[in-house]
C-alpha cells in the first residue's frame, strides 16, 4: 500500500486506532468521502460523512443508490472514483451537501428504533 502511494505520489497517513469520540471532527476535517464498497446494505459510515457535510462518492451499487441518490456522486471504476473524487474537490456541489446533510438527519438512533418496534409489532401474532 505504501509503495502504491509513493508511485502516485500521494501523502498517505495511517491512523491506526481512533478513538471513538475523535472520529466525527476527523470525518468532518475530510475534503471528500470516499465509499468504494463492492458489497454494503447501507453504509453507516457514509452517512457519518453526509451529517458533518463531507461530500460522499460511493461505488455505483443499487443498495447504496437506493439510499444516497440525490446526496451523493457514483461511480463504477477506478477511473470513474477517481474523476468523481477530483471533481468532489475541485467543484463542490452545495446542493448534494445540503441534501446529504438532509438524508443524514432523517436516519437517527430513535427513529431506527422507532421503524424496528413498528415491524416487531407487525410481526407480533404471525406465528
């Protein structure tokens, strides 16, 4: 990984262990947020990124679509991450990052807890 940087001349930082209460000024200090997952059902750490307005690029999946459509830049390749990542820097979008700040604050802790008693009621009786 180290060699790779060096060869694209890239200044890269490995943290090692973060503490958990130093996590949200570190995601919030990003420039862009880079979610290249090949396989995520939602991606809580992307969200993370939209609520401290990170501008989030993610690998262009139906799962992840689904949920940051309209909040965030896609992209499919390499190549694709790489351009989106450069244009995430170079031309901000102030309209994704409001929408991302938007998304993110309709996902909280009570209203997941919320959505799960709805369907365990719901389920309450089927058996």
């Amino acid at each position: 990984m180290l060699a790779r940087a060096e060869e694209l001349a890239v200044a890269l930082a490995v943290l090692g262990p973060v503490a958990h209460d130093e996590l949200p000024s570190l995601v919030a200090a990003a420039g862009v947020f880079a979610f290249p997952s090949t396989r995520e059902g939602f991606g809580p750490a992307a969200m993370e990124a939209l609520a401290a307005g990170v501008p989030l690029v993610a690998r262009d999946l139906p799962v992840l679509r689904e949920v940051y459509d309209g909040a965030a830049r896609f992209a499919r390749e390499p190549d694709e991450l790489a351009a989106a990542l450069a244009a995430a820097l170079l031309r901000p979008d102030p309209a994704l990052r409001e929408a991302g700040r938007g998304l993110a604050a309709r996902y909280t802790w009570e209203a997941a807890a919320h959505a799960h008693l709805v369907l365990y009621r719901s389920l309450r009786g089927r058996g």
